[in-house]
C-alpha cells in the first residue's frame, strides 16, 4: 500500500496526494485516494505561463461558463497538470466559483513541486493549485515528464466512458500533452484564438503548418479546432458540443 498525504492548504482547503512510481500501478494508486468507477473524463492541457492578460480573461470566463459546468453536471473527473498557474490555476478557480463538488486531479512530477505542509521548500518548486482536490505525484526532474502521466490517468480513469482533451494556449510541453492524448486515441479540441501552441494547432488544421509537429498531429485526424472568439459569441454552442463529445 502507498501512503496517501492529507495536504493542507494556507487557504484551508485540503487535498489527497499519492506518489506513484510505475503506469501500471495506477488503478490501485488511484482507488486508494478514492478515485474509481468509470466515468467521463475531462483533460485541461495548455499555457501554465506567458499568458497575455488578454487572452487570460477572454479563456478565463470559458472555464467558468463552461468547462466547470459541464463536469459539475456530468459528475466528470478533470485531469490537469495541477500547479497553481495558467490553465490549472484558472480551472481549479472556477470549480471553486461555482460551488462545484466534481474531483480535479493533479498529475505533477513530485521533484518539481513544492507541498504545502513543507517546511520552506526550495526557491525552484512550484506551488500546488488550491482548488484541486486530488494530486498524484510522479517521477521526473523536467516540467513534461508528466506528460504521458496525465494521459494515462485519464485513461484509468475514464474506463469504458468518454474523455476529451481541451488544449489552451501552451508552449512547448503543450505538444508533449497534445501527442500524449493523440497517442491514445483521445480526441483533442484546440481552442483557436487563445495563443501560442493552440493557434499553431489551429493553423495547422486549416492548412497553414509551419510546425512540423503540428503537421504531424494535424494528420491524426483527432484533432479539432473551436474559435475563441466564436465561444464567446456563443459560449452555450460550445458547451454543448463539449457536452454531447462527454456524453457519448
């Protein structure tokens, strides 16, 4: 049996933390932190920095409108990567926003994060998301070494039931996710319009590669793309094609 860690935030808010060393561990790691059953998976995958305040608040009423919502209403899990930053940060804060009770899951490389019941940590750890309810720590030196992880979590945990990647601005690891879900068959929605590895997706399936890795994962044929400026047009559309892709 590993051994599960209560972490306790300066917010108060409290989360279950669990180490696992091998993917094949993974069901009964999880299972232990209270996470099993098949049900519809949600994976948030993109910028945790270099987000411009623009893009920031335009992604941030999504999260809250629509993302959260949905996983509230569908009883969903939430994978991400789980620091207190970018996408995680802003997902972690619209569940709280909405009072939702849906589990979010961060899968994070124990080496390069800093545990709130530390006693000071190292200046180059970086902090957890508060918001989250269950983290699962994994091996690695290097920010994407939890890339794989984060896929294969989504994997355990969707079973038989649906998952979806949503994928938001990002850089260079965003690739290594957007690979990670393409690898597993996981359909991935870029969200055109929020910046960075998301418009150079986005490019890529409307023809315009420059990016070979963008070519690459264009060609997989399960990789889609949604406008942000449509969504905010029209935030219940997207929903609900979100929605029905979860509901399958």
């Amino acid at each position: 049996m590993k051994n599960c860690l209560e972490l306790t935030f300066d917010s108060g808010q409290t989360a279950l933390a669990i180490r696992a060393d091998r993917q094949a561990e993974l069901p009964d790691v999880l299972k232990q932190i209270g996470l099993d059953g098949s049900r519809s998976v949600l994976v948030v995958v993109g910028g945790a920095s270099n987000i411009s305040e623009a893009d920031f608040l335009r992604i941030k009423r999504l999260f809250r409108e629509v993302l959260a919502p949905i996983a509230e209403s569908l009883g969903a899990y939430v994978v991400d990567g789980g620091t207190d930053a970018g996408v995680m940060k802003l997902m972690g804060e619209a569940r709280t926003q909405i009072g939702a009770k849906f589990a979010l899951i961060g899968v994070t490389p124990e080496n390069k994060v800093a545990l709130p019941n530390q006693q000071e940590p190292a200046a180059d750890l970086t902090p957890l998301e508060p918001n989250h309810t269950h983290f699962v720590l994994v091996p690695g030196n290097n920010w994407g070494d939890e890339s794989p992880w984060i896929s294969r979590v989504a994997t355990v945990l969707a079973g038989n039931s649906p998952s979806l990647t949503v994928l938001l601005n990002g850089g260079e690891i965003t690739f290594e996710d957007a690979f990670s879900s393409v690898n597993t068959g996981r359909l991935v929605v870029v969200i055109a319009g929020s910046g960075r590895t998301a418009d150079i997706l986005a490019n890529a399936l409307r023809g315009e590669a420059t990016d070979e890795r963008a070519k690459n994962l264009a060609k997989s044929g399960i990789l889609q793309y949604v406008n942000l400026i449509d969504i905010e047009k029209g935030v219940k559309n997207f929903g609900k094609i979100i929605k029905d892709l979860l509901s399958n």
